[in-house]
C-alpha cells in the first residue's frame, strides 16, 4: 500500500514560497503582486514584463483583475532570479522557459543551454577572484602607507 504524503493545511507565505522553492510547487494562486515584489526583490513593473515577455506563464487573476501568483510561480522566479543574479541574459532565460514549455524532450537542450552558461559563469568567477587579489594587493598596500608605516617614511625622507 501505497503511503500518502503529508497535507500541508496551512499555506506556506509568499516569503517562505520564494525562498524554499519546491519540486511540486502548489498552484492555487494566493500571492499578491506586492508580495512577490517584497519577496523576489523584483519591482511589480518588472514583474508584469516578465509576465508580458513570457518568462512567466500568464499568472491568474481575481474577479476584479488583480494578479494572484502561485507557490509554482514563486518557484520559477527563483530560478530565474538565480539566472539573473549569474548574468545571464533575459533573451537566454526566453529559451530556457521556452524549451521547459515544449516538454521532456527538451531536456537534452536545456542541459547544454546550462552548461554553455555554467562555463560563462565560471569565467566570471575566475575574472573575480583576479579582481579580488588586485583588491587586496591595494589594500595591503595603503595600509603600509598609514600610521607608523607612513611615520617612518617621513623621517626617513626628512633625514
């Protein structure tokens, strides 16, 4: 026999939706857009283009025209959110989204659409942490240049 798994009966928040997304994301809708802009960090302008450019699937709305965002949509905007944070750009996480839409057979593309993308992304961090040690090299040396570091040289200098 089959064991069920747990119902949740309370819902989780927008807040605790956004930042432990989930697999199997619930699709009742219950977000504001305020909301989800407090959460994500997005802007409401930003969040209705992503809706207009087809990141995100049309989100549902109440009988008065307001939009109503899912835990699943909360789920996506973190993953795109995590995209973003990585550099990578809106006309690549188009294709992205447009390939999971077409379905499992996609799964190949997808996967070397992220790796093309890890590769960028390890790039970026290899420029940083050369940036980093540029960084710390200055910092090093200014600090060599004040307090008694900066004493000495006067003397030296004046005598």
């Amino acid at each position: 026999m089959a064991t069920l798994a747990p119902i949740r009966l309370d819902p989780l928040t927008c807040g605790e939706a956004y930042t432990a997304p989930s697999v199997e994301a619930d699709r009742t809708p219950r977000h504001s857009i305020s909301e989800v802009a407090a959460a994500s960090g997005l802007t409401a302008h930003t969040l209705r283009w992503y809706e207009r450019i087809g990141l995100l699937d049309p989100v549902d709305r109440t009988h008065s025209g307001q939009r109503r965002y899912s835990d699943a949509d909360l789920t996506r905007l973190a993953f795109l959110g995590r995209l973003r944070l990585t550099s990578m750009p809106v006309a690549d996480m188009l294709r992205y989204v447009e390939l999971a839409r077409a379905g499992a057979q996609t799964s190949g593309d997808r996967r070397e659409l992220l790796i093309a993308h890890r590769e960028a992304v390890r790039q970026q961090i290899s420029d940083l942490h050369a940036t980093l040690a540029v960084l710390d090299y200055k910092i090093d040396l200014y600090a060599g240049m004040t307090g008694s570091g900066q004493a000495d040289r006067t003397r030296k200098q004046s005598a």
